[in-house]
C-alpha cells in the first residue's frame, strides 16, 4: 500500500515537462501528488523526507530492459531486476517481448504485469510482439495485446524481413493507435558480425556489422511509415546517419521518433580492445564521430529518449572467446548517472537531460500521466544528489547480471530515494 500522507521537502524539484525548475515542497496522499509548495490545510504527513541537497524529479522511464523473466531466470528475474531499477531512479520500464513464451498472446501479457505487481518494485510495461512468434511471418492480434496493457507493440531484435509483412503490420497497428518499436537492422547485411565493420574489427580479426545495416533499414521503414501513417519508434540508433535520415523524416512530418542506448553517448569501438567482452553489444559500438553524432542528436531532441537497453547475463556467457560471447550489458543501476555525465560534459541542460529519461519516453508511449510532476499525478519520484561521486563495483550491484563495463569507472549522480506510486521502494543506506 502506498503511504497515506508524506511530505518530500527542502528539495529542488525538476519537472521537464513543465519547466518547473525550484526549491518547493511535495505532498502526496494515496499515491498522489496533492500539492506542491505549501501544505494543504489540515493535512498531517505520516512520513516527512529532507530532501535538502537533492534534486526530486520524476521517475524515470526506460523504454527497453529486458528481465528475463519468464523463460531465461538464470540471468535474471522480474524481482531481482526491478530492484535494480529502483536503486537506479527508475519507476516504469519496458519488457521487449523476447522472453520465453514470447510476449504474442494477451495471457503472457498479463502474466508479466501480475508478476511485476505481485513481486517487482517498478511498474513493468510489456510491449507486445508485433509478429507471432517474433517469427515476421504472420501479425499478432495487436488489439488484445493493447487490451492487455502493452503500450506498443515490436519485434524486440528480431527483423522482418518480408516488407509487405511489414507493412500490413504497421498498417494494423495505426489502426489501433499502437507505437511500433523498429529494431533497425538489415538481417543480410548483419549476418555473421560481431562489431562494427571498420578500423577496429579489422585489427581484431572480427567480423564486422557495416553502417549500411542500419541505414538501409531506416530508410525502408521511414518508406513505410510514410506510406501506412503508423507511428514509428526507432530502438537503439547507434550511427550517425541514421541520426541524419531521422531529423529530415521528421522534418516533414512522418511520425517518427528514437532513442539510443545510454552506453552508445560514451563508449566507441575502441573499447574493444583487448576483446573486452562487456563491450559486446547489438547494435554495436561505432565510432567516435558517430557517438559525437548521437550527443548532439539528443541535444537537439532528434534523438528524443536515453535508455538503458538492459540485458543481464550469467557470469558465463561473457568468459567464452569474445565470438561466442552474448551481447549486452547490465545497464539499469547506470542509466541516471549517465545521462548527468551528459550534463556535466555540457551536452545539454539538466531540465532537458531529465526530459530523454522521463516525460518524453513517456509520451512515446502514450502515457502522458508518467514521467511529471504535477498535481493528480502519480507520485513516482526520483531523489538524487547531484554532486555526489561513486564508482559502481560488483559488491554492491543489485541487478543479478554482472556483465558492465562501466565498473570502476567515476560516476556522477547518486540515488537516495526512489517512490512508486508515493511509496519508497528504495532507500540509500
């Protein structure tokens, strides 16, 4: 249940959406923000929080972290991995439909949402498979997957290669006004590779992912979104280009958005060397200029969301020879910090920094409640201290996956509270 009656208070609150930006005090009921500024006549806080120091801003929104759970909870789990979340700022999140049984039928829907309320700390949004099966062969019954709660629909990493499958898929979903996630990739054009195709993977001997892989697909289903009208949300843009076809498809109007994954702002393909396994990833590190290119996309809102693209793994799966290793990385507890490394790089503002993370990923996803401040919203809230340092280590790392290559490094940012639904699932010791 949530706490009846709390007051955060002293705290700078930050709600992008509004451009609320000052020192002024919360006060929740039932889950609820009630008020802000001065208390409510008669009201009674049960719990006051000192938020002196700290910056209170919505929590954040991750468009894209897989939790294993159902199929694979030998990496990790829906109660493992939101508490994860939690000590990383993160209140609402969503599971790509690639678990086991996958994510095609509303009965797999509802069984991830009943297990993320029953046993998870974060809300959990499925996105439905867009194809059944993830197979690109046949479309799924999208309205009973809305009908089950999943706010858009995609084929997680999963192509389809038949464009008049696609196109009827896209077709379908504009019908019932579903966001389609695009995984932006040319299955011909990956086949076989690894890393990016360049400088690096020819000194590592590695079989390389070219450019074209993710711009040949980006022009074909900015082709189709014109031609279908459905909305269209690009998962995980890592080159330069893309960036550029995006910002001219918005420009004229197509209803296109993205995202990239918080690792692709920092890290290139020389993080490979020494075939660093952590830094194994799909879509996979570009270069310098590229994740240059991506900065400046999100800056400029082209690029309008920042998320974690978690993928837990078991110790094993990163100890084989780098070929036979499993991509991704472990990627909630990070997210926060981040996107204020951004800020402190002077890439962009903190009110717009906060926004990649919080109101616009929610807007992508139709759920404008999520991600503000404001009166009668939900009181899903992040505390951090802005100024703090830390380095993340293996000892104290929540999500069951390891599998970072941001450990040990000096990060900026750190948790103190996180509530759901004005309940304080997180609490820094």
């Amino acid at each position: 249940m949530a706490e009846r009656r709390l007051s955060i208070q002293h705290g700078r609150v930050i709600d992008p959406a509004s451009g609320l930006d000052q020192i002024i005090d919360l006060h929740l009921i039932g889950g609820r923000i009630v008020a802000l500024g001065a208390m409510p006549e008669g009201f009674e806080p049960q719990r006051i929080i000192d938020a002196s120091g700290l910056v209170v801003s919505p929590g954040l929104v991750d468009l894209c972290a897989r939790l294993r759970e159902p199929g694979l909870e030998h990496k990790g789990t829906i109660e493992s991995e939101t508490r994860a979340a939690v000590a990383g700022g993160i209140t609402t999140l969503c599971c790509p439909p690639d678990t086991n049984p996958v994510i095609d039928t509303p009965a797999v829907a509802q069984l991830i949402r009943r297990r993320a309320k029953t046993r998870g700390q974060a809300r959990v949004l499925p996105v439905g498979a867009l194809t059944k099966g993830l197979a690109g062969l046949q479309i799924s019954e999208m309205a009973a997957l809305k009908e089950a709660g999943c706010p858009a629909v995609g084929n997680a990493d999963r192509t389809i290669s038949n464009t008049r499958v696609k196109r009827r898929a896209l077709e379908y979903a504009a019908t019932f006004d579903l966001t389609c996630f695009l995984h932006p990739a040319d299955d011909d054009l990956s086949e076989g590779g690894l890393v990016h195709e360049g400088r690096v993977s020819t000194q590592l001997g590695l079989p390389g992912i070219p450019e074209a892989a993710e711009t040949v697909a980006v022009a074909r289903d900015l082709a189709l979104a014109e031609q279908t009208g459905a909305r269209v949300h690009f998962r995980g843009l890592s080159t330069a280009r893309a960036t550029e076809m995006l910002a001219e498809a918005r420009s004229r109007g197509i209803a296109a958005s993205a995202d990239v994954s918080a690792h692709q702002l920092f890290l290139t393909e020389d993080d490979l060397y020494g075939f660093n396994a952590n830094a194994h990833v799909i879509p996979p590190l570009r270069t310098a200029r590229d994740r240059d290119a991506l900065r400046a996309a999100v800056a400029s809102g082209a690029i309008s969301a920042i998320c974690s693209d978690h993928r837990p793994h078991e110790p094993d799966a990163k100890l084989a020879p780098f070929p036979q290793t499993r991509p991704g990385i472990s990627a909630l507890e990070t997210l926060l910090a981040l996107v204020l490394e951004l800020v402190a790089d002077g890439v962009m503002d903190l009110s717009s920094a906060l926004a990649r993370v919080t109101c616009n990923p929610a807007e992508i996803l139709g759920r404008a409640t999520l991600g503000r401040i404001e009166i009668g919203a939900r009181a899903d809230l992040c505390l951090f201290d802005l100024k703090e340092r830390w380095r993340p280590t293996p000892e104290h790392w929540l999500s069951q996956g390891r599998n970072t290559p941001f450990f040990g490094r000096e990060l900026q940012g750190q948790v103190h509270y996180t509530l759901s639904n004005g309940r304080v699932v997180y609490q820094r010791d």
